[in-house]
C-alpha cells in the first residue's frame, strides 16, 4: 500500500525525534558501561575506546541493544516510563525460570542474530568471521558468557535510572 506524506512532517515528528535521541543516550550508556566493565580485559578489542573514536559498526551494535530494551520489558509485561518518586519499586525475578534468565536468553538470541546477519559463525577463536559464544543458550554456551547476559538485565533498572528513567509493571497484567 502507498502512503503520501510530507516529508517533513515525517522527518520533524516529536515522538520519532524524541524515541531517536533516547536510543542514543542509551546506547551511549550501554557502550560506557560496557567501558567500565571490560575495557581493562585483555586482549583488548577495538571495540574498548571511548564512543567519539568508535567504528559505526559498535555504535549501531550499542543502538540495536538499546532498542531492544524495549521489547524485553514488554516480554515481563513492563514498560520504560521518566522517572518519578511516587513509582514503585522495581526487581526483575530471578531463578532457572524468572525473567532474568529469561530476557538473558532474548538478549543472546539478539546477539547472535546480529552476528549472523553480519556474517559471523561459529569458531572456536575469535576472528572477524567467527565466534565462540555463536551458539543457542542450551547447545554449551558458557556460563560465564551467560553471566554477562544476566548481568546485562540486571543492571537495566540502574542504567535507565541514571538516565532519567524507569521501568514500571504495566498495571492489571498478571
């Protein structure tokens, strides 16, 4: 179906300005926690400098995870809302089946399927066409990789906050 529109109108819509900026901020986050947590591993990777000296490829990595934030939380019946001090606490449930390990498993399939998408399979070094973590969640994924998903979620809640933001239970869904 065609749609005629102004291009304009499209270009300088509020919500898609204001939903574009806010993947970025968070993307940004994401790539300075990412800084904080593993720049000092070794061996280094081109993907530890800081965000103004990034390949493109990293930061629409980093926007990718941003905008899937989003449909995690929708996952858990949860949603992204500004920060306010009356809103209730928030925790993600935990355990072998609580949403932790759950939006953990989203966020590898992400992953993964970025990767695919780029190119990547699996190896058992770390190349620019191959990767050992390119594998399903239950076909020998390591633990410790499945920690860094799981850590990913659990420090949702803090990430968004020093952004300004929250994450809320959508109210009346079990």
């Amino acid at each position: 179906r065609l749609a005629v529109f102004g291009v304009l109108d499209a270009a300088c819509d509020p919500a898609l300005l204001e939903r574009g900026a806010l993947v970025e901020r968070l993307a940004r986050a994401l790539h300075a926690r990412f800084l904080a947590e593993y720049a000092g591993s070794s061996p280094a990777q081109a993907s530890h400098v800081p965000w103004e000296e990034l390949d493109e490829r990293y930061r629409a990595d980093n926007r990718a995870q941003a905008e899937h934030i989003g449909t995690k939380l929708a996952e858990i019946d949860a949603v992204i809302v500004p920060a306010a001090p009356d809103l209730p606490p928030f925790a993600f449930s935990e355990g072998p089946q609580g949403e932790v390990e759950k939006l953990a498993r989203m966020e590898h399939d992400r992953w993964m399927a970025a990767r695919r998408q780029a190119g990547v399979t699996y190896g058992e070094e770390r190349t620019a066409r191959t990767h050992p973590d390119m594998l399903d969640w239950d076909a020998g994924l390591s633990e410790n990789t499945k920690e860094k998903d799981r850590m990913f979620v659990r420090g949702l809640p803090t990430l968004l906050e020093a952004e300004g933001l929250a994450i809320v239970r959508i109210p009346g869904v079990p």
